[in-house]
C-alpha cells in the first residue's frame, strides 16, 4: 500500500516536469524539424523565453521613439524591426517563438490570401490570453463559427447601410462642435491629435451607444490604461502558454481596471434598458447598443445575446471605434499637412463635391481617402494543413504583417516608402498589380473589419469639414516619431472665400447670377 501511494505521489510530482519539458524541448523540436525541411528557418530558440527577449532586445536597439526625418515613410524597420530583420536573414516566411509557442510569419500575399479567406476554418483566430483578453473579451473578433456568425451579422446591420447613413448628421454635429472649438484659436498652432482623439470618442459614443463622450470617458480612460497593460507586457506573459505561475503587479491592477469597466459598460447598458422597463421609451433603439439589448430580450433560442456576450462587444467597438479612425484621422491630416500640394488636391475635391455645404452620405460614397499603416493579425492552425507548397502542423500560429505588404518594393516598386497617392489613380487592383492582397488595411476575406465604411465616413466627414475651412501646414516644433499616434500641432489658416470658393462651387453659382 505505501509502496502504491510512493508511486502515485512520485507520478504526481514528475506529471509537471514531463508537462514543461514537452513544452520546452519535444515541441519545439518536433516544429523546427518539419518547418526546416520546407525551408522556413528563423532566429534561434532560446530554452524557456524562445525569441521573447531577442524581440525585445532588438527593438529597444532600434529605438522605435527616435525622430525621423520626413518625407521618409520607410516605418516598417521602425515599427516591427524584429521581423524586418528576420524577413531580411530568413526571407518571406520564417519561424519565431514567443516563449513556447511557435509561429510563423507570413508575407507572401498567395498564402496570405489563402490563410485569410479560411475555408473550412481551418485557421481560427488565435485565443487572446491575458491582459488582451481582458480587454477585448470574447468578442466578435476571436468569435469562430455560430457565435462569429451571430456577433457579425448584428454588428453588419448596425454599421452599414441605411443605419451608417443616419449617423452622418451625428458625425457631421460632432466635427462642427471640435471646428468651434478651434475657432479661440485661430491665427495659432494647434495640437490636434488630442481634439482627434475626443472626436472619435465622441462620435462613437454618440452613433453606437447613444451616450456622449463624457458619460462614455470612464470607459475610453480604463481602455487606454487596459491597453497600456497589453502593450507593456506582450512579450511577458507566454513561457508556459496560458498557465501564470506569478501574478504581477500589472495582472492585480489588469483586474481593478476589468472590473471597473465592467461597471461603468452595465452603467450604460441598464440605462437603456430601465427606458423600455419603465416605459420611458417603447424600443431599445435602432444603434448598436439598441440592437444587442433586442437580441437579449428577444433574440430567440438562435440570436440571444448573454449579458457577457453585451458587455464584451460594447468594449470593442468603445475601443476600435475609437482609436482606429482617430489613427486614419490623424495620420491622413499630417500627410497632407506635410504634402500641401495634396491637400490642395483634396480640398478641391471636397469643395466640387460640397461647396460649403455639410457633407451628406451620397457625396461621401464618392469621395477618396487615404488609409493608415496598420498593425499586425494572428490566426491558428486548427489543424494540419496545406497552404500551396507549405504544410504547417496542427496550432502553430501564422502572424501576418501587414506593413510587410505596405512597404513591400516588388509590389510597390523602389519607392514604396514616399507618399505617392497618384498610385492608387486607376483603383486598387491595378495599384496592387492584381494582388488583393497586396494592401490589407481592413483586412481580407470574411473578416474583413466590419467598421470600414463607418470609419471612412467619419474620416471622410471631419476632414472635408476642416478642408472647407482651414489651410494648414505642419507646426515647425513638430519632431516626427511615428510609433504610435504622437502628438503633432498644426499652423491653422483659416479660409476665406478664396481662389477655390470663385473657380469651384462659387464659380458657377457667380455665372448663374
Ligand atoms: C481606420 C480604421 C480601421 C482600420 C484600419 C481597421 C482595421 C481592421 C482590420 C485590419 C481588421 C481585420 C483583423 C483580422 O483579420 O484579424 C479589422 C477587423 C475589425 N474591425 Fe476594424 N479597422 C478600422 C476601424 C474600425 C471601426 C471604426 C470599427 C467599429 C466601429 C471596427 C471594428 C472592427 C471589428 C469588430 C473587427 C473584427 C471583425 C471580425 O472578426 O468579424 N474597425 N479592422
């Protein structure tokens, strides 16, 4: 009998250790040797961190917050130089660890293509782990199958069609309060990111969830310290997968700042509701929010949305709504603000297409914008598979990089780097040569991101509000230092009728008096 218990115990004590060294060694082996055979090699794996450190040591030797110097876009050995380096030693396609999970980068756009469009769901999204989790939930961007289909077609409906539509007037109200606000300052430099940010808050918090910015502020704040957490601790937390052994500091405050959005999203959410209980209102709304509270209360056995499933989908849109077009917004302003010519391009396109009028949902469909560089996306083997001449073994994940693509010279040419709109005159697919691929700002396939049209609309709206009204050029203080959305100032002129008032718009109406 103690012999049995000696055994059992003995069992229980080396269960661990067999765990961690498949983890560590027969894995990490077994990836190598099947990936090496067809050619995608990659840094070397170091025991426990895998490439972790180097990605860290790598990109603190680049010093992402260095200036640049302008008209250079060349961001990509700036933004992700672990892979810029790695593309360069390993070529198109290579292998990297992050602690024990293997992954391969992609940039060849045929397997792109194939991996994105996913028949068969094949390629999932990777789980979010940690902090990330906390932040977006279990929402519609790591949904897969039924749950996917649910989340998408709710949020399709709210963004789209006639729903978008209805949202120009509260887009266009929102862009004119941030233009009065600028008004005390005319003559002066303005820093206009911040007024960026507050727009795009504004405006979703308005259009989705039929709140203000300020009754939403709470929640833009605890989503900013969330993914403050996220980026500070992305190459932390994956050396023995899912399992934390230690909780930190930044976990226990990761917690407080869940918790309080949690709070503060019911807050909202039970507002709205209490309208309909109390007979306040006689519907939950036509916006998004509206929507998901129907699909609660009457969504049926098929569409019922849980409470979490509520909450978790209000923290991504409150949070890509906000940051991805106040990004595109900033960005596109200061190339433009750099490229004066551009913007003088621009600012006759909006004047033929609006006068001085606001910009209305017909006009906007037609009008042309520019698309910032973006981050990067992960999907997951599910299973063994096959793409083109590749076989890639069950949940290693594939991370592709779209930079990778946006800067690449044989697609684009030498001159990948500069701002050169004329690229796109003849369309996309010509631009791309035919490789859809090839620019993959919103992503491909059926995920392509479910915002775009809201968020060229918004786009759209505020700066044709602020070409009708301002020329600007950049602040001559600006140091130019694109990691993440910095912080620029403008010279703000404001416009007369000037030259393009008597030749556009103007023009005409003048010969018809
Ligand atoms: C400049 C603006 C934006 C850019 C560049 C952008 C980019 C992207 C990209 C690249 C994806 C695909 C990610 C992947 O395949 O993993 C995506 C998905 C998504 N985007 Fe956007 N986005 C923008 C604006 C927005 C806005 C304004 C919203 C919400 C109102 C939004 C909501 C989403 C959602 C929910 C998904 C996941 C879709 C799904 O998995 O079915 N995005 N976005």
């Amino acid at each position: 009998m103690i012999a049995i218990s000696a055994f059992c115990a003995s069992l229980l004590l080396l269960l661990p250790l067999t765990i961690v060294l498949y983890k560590l060694w027969w894995t990490r082996l077994y990836f190598q040797s099947i990936m090496e055979s067809q050619g995608i090699k990659g840094p070397s794996y170091n025991f426990f961190h895998g490439n972790t450190k180097d990605i860290i040591k790598i990109k603190n030797q680049t010093g992402s917050n260095a200036p640049m110097y302008l008209p250079d876009h060349d961001v990509f050995p700036r933004l992700q130089p672990h892979w810029y380096s790695w593309m360069k030693s390993y070529g198109k396609n290579f292998l990297v660890w992050i602690g024990t999970q293997p992954q391969v980068v992609v940039t060849e756009p045929d397997l792109i293509r194939e991996i994105l469009v996913n028949r068969n769901g094949t390629y999932p999204k990777t789980e979010r782990e940690g902090h990330l989790k906390k932040l977006l939930g279990d929402g519609i961007v790591v949904a897969e199958g039924e749950k996917w289909l649910k989340l998408r077609k709710l949020a399709n409906h709210a963004f789209h069609g006639e729903c978008l539509k209805d949202m120009v007037p509260a887009m266009v109200a929102s862009v004119r309060t941030m233009l009065e606000k600028w008004r005390s300052y005319e003559g002066k430099e303005i820093e206009v990111c911040g007024d960026f940010r507050i727009l795009s808050s504004e405006v979703i918090s308005r259009t989705a969830f039929g709140s203000s910015y300020v009754e939403g502020i709470k929640i833009f704040d605890m989503l900013g310290k969330l993914s403050a957490l996220v980026s500070k601790n992305a190459y932390k937390m994956k050396f023995l997968g899912p399992v934390k052994l230690v909780r930190t500091k930044d976990d226990r405050e990761a917690d407080k700042i869940e918790q309080l959005l949690h709070e503060s999203i019911m807050e909202i959410v039970r507002k709205r509701q209490d309208e309909v209980i109390t007979g306040r209102a006689d519907s939950f709304g036509s916006d998004f929010l509206g929507s998901l509270l129907k699909a609660h209360h009457e969504g049926g056995e098929k569409n019922q949305m849980s409470a979490a499933e509520i909450i978790d989908e209000c923290k991504t849109f409150y949070f890509a709504g906000q940051l991805t077009t106040y990004s595109l917004l900033s960005w596109t302003v200061l190339l433009l603000a750099i490229h004066t010519d551009w913007q003088e391009k621009a600012r006759n396109e909006v004047l033929q297409l609006f006068g001085r009028e606001n910009p209305n949902s017909e006009a906007i469909a037609r009008m042309k914008t520019a698309v910032q560089p973006c981050d990067s996306y992960y999907e997951k083997n599910k299973r063994q598979s096959h793409v083109r001449k590749f076989k890639f073994p069950a949940n290693v994940e594939l991370a592709i990089p779209p930079l990778a693509l946006h800067r690449n010279p044989d697609i684009w040419g030498p001159d990948a780097h500069l701002f050169k709109p004329e690229r796109f005159a003849e369309g996309l697919a010509k631009a791309t040569k035919g490789n859809p691929t090839a620019f993959l700002a919103f992503g491909f396939g059926p995920r392509t991101c479910v915002g775009l049209n809201y968020a060229s609309y918004e786009v759209k709206i505020a700066l044709s509000m602020i070409l009708q009204q301002y020329k600007f050029t950049l602040s001559p203080n600006y140091v130019h230092s694109p990691f993440w959305p910095s912080l620029f100032s403008l010279s703000m002129e404001r416009r007369s009728c000037s030259s393009h008032c008597r030749q556009g718009l103007f023009g005409r109406k003048t010969r018809a008096e």
